[in-house]
C-alpha cells in the first residue's frame, strides 16, 4: 500500500487523491472527445467535468455520512473534513442531477449528454479505486484465503477495526483468524505514524478495488467501442450504464463490509433501483418510442 508517494517540503501527495485527479483528466479527455463528435461546443466538456468534481465529492460525502451517522455524531468535524469516507453513489445522483439542470438550461436534450459522460464516468469510477486500493482506505472486501486475496497493514484504514463489525457477527472467522489475540499485537507504525497490529500484517481480504478496477475498464471498453450504434436511440447508453453498473455494485457489495439495512447495504438497493430503472428503459421505453417515431417517419434524435 502507498497512501503517500513522497513529500516535497510541506506538500504531501497522496496516491488516492492523484488517482482522482487522473480519473478526472481522463473522463474530461474522453468526453471532450465525443463531444466534439457530436457537434457540441467543446467547452462544455469542461464545465460539466467541473460539476462533476465539486458534486461528486460533495454527493459522496453526503451518503457517506449518512451511511455512517454514529461515526459522524461521534466525530462531526473529523468526518466531514476527512479525505476518506467517499460514497460513489451519493456523488453519481447528486451530479446528475446538477448536470440535469445544467443541460435543461441550456434547453439541450440531457438523454443526448447523458450517453455521452456515463461511459466516461464509468471508467473514472475504475479508475478512482486503483487510488482506494493504493490508499488501503477500507474499501477493501471480507477476510479471504485465495491465493490473490491481500493484506492492508499500510492502508489508511486498518483491518484490524475495519473488520471489527464483520466479527462480531462471524465468530466462527473471528477464531478462524485469531483476531483478539493478534489485534492486540503491537508491531510497529506505518508511514502516518498509525498503529500496525500482527493482525493487520497477517490477515488476507478480497482486494475489492481490483476486482471493480478491471470489471469497470473492460465495461468501459465493450461499450464505448459500440456507442456509435446507438447514436439515433438517445438515452440507451446511458441505460446500458446504469444497469451494468447496477449489478457491478450490488455483486461486489456481497464481499465488502457496510452497513445493512433489510439484509442489504445502501449501495445495494440505489444499485437495484438503477437495474430496475436502466431494464425498463431498454426493454419496454425504448421499444415503444422507436416503434412511434417510425410509425410517425420523424426522429427526435
């Protein structure tokens, strides 16, 4: 784990938040790009980009204390003012929605913008957790003894408390992986001056952003590389997106450690509401408003 690449005098670069400003760079080079395919003013890309920065963080944020309001009413201003503690979905429905207005005041049509930034989106998503994996900030799954599955003494977030709720309702893997007496074992400080315990060294979990770092650049690539198909049916890429996103979350969800509510996280159920919503769009909206148009020989493409 690298939380921190280097110091430079008194600025410290952190590895998640370069990954974040890479995932930015890159959805901005990607949607200028189809932008200017379509026509549009390239300075758009630009200005939408930015909305998603500042909603993004600002969305994520919002879920993430939400999802987590006894740590937030423990420590309000630690929470609010920590680098960590990003939901991806708060920032997703706040952005779109901001984008949403942004492209109506325009009077532009958003089903048309939404196809173009939500395949970019998700490759920024893949992206921004090869930095939650560098970081070691929780996001990491379940204890694991596969031979890929990894250990996070390094991490921003130590196993040895994040998996702490995971035991108290497992006490067969809390046996299993010697947890009381290993967690108790003080083996030395990381490069933030953090508490290592011999169980943070030994224990092995499913590194989760890996998994959803490759599942959502091959994603990524299958669609952008078919968008063109597309072109006439505005809102079908974005569909598409929200459903494979949809069960992206919801799968890798099973081996991570969240809060539950009615046996399943907060990202769980925003992620069966965007299956629901993205599979009515494709398999009855888009049908309809394609048989209508060319029964009527006009296009609102």
């Amino acid at each position: 784990m690298y939380p921190v690449l280097f110091h430079i005098g008194p600025i410290t670069l952190y590895s998640f938040g370069l990954m974040m400003a890479t995932a930015f760079l890159v959805a901005n080079y990607f949607f200028t790009s189809e932008i200017r395919r379509r026509g549009f003013d390239p300075r758009m890309a630009g200005q939408i980009t930015m909305i998603c920065l500042v909603g993004g963080i600002a969305g994520s944020k919002l879920f993430s204390i939400l999802e987590n309001w006894s740590d937030f009413m423990h420590d309000p201003t630690g929470q609010l003012f920590s680098p960590a503690g990003l939901t991806f979905y708060g920032g997703f429905l706040v952005c779109t929605i901001w984008i949403y207005l942004y492209i109506k005041r325009k009077g532009l049509r958003f089903s048309l913008f939404a196809d173009m930034i939500s395949p970019v989106v998700l490759l920024a998503y893949g992206i921004g957790r090869i930095g939650c994996q560098l970081a070691g900030d929780g996001d990491y799954g379940i204890p694991s003894k596969l031979p890929w599955a990894m250990s996070y003494p390094q991490g921003t977030a130590k196993p040895t408390y994040t998996l702490i709720d995971f035991f108290k309702t497992h006490p067969i893997e809390r046996a299993q992986w010697h947890y009381d007496s290993l967690a108790a074992i003080t083996v030395g400080k990381d490069m933030m001056g953090s508490r290592i315990s011999r169980f943070d060294e030994i224990v092995t979990v499913h590194p989760a952003p890996v998994y959803e770092t490759i599942f959502c650049v091959i994603a990524f690539i299958l669609i952008w590389n078919n968008r063109k198909k597309f072109d006439t049916e505005p809102g079908k890429v974005f569909s598409i997106v929200m459903v494979v996103m949809g069960i992206e979350r919801l799968l890798i969800e099973f081996i991570r450690i969240n809060p539950l509510y009615w046996g399943l996280s907060m990202a769980q159920w925003i992620s069966i509401a965007m299956i629901i919503v993205g599979g009515y769009m494709l398999a009855f909206y888009y049908p309809r408003v394609k048989a209508t148009e060319s029964l009527s020989g006009t296009s609102k493409a």
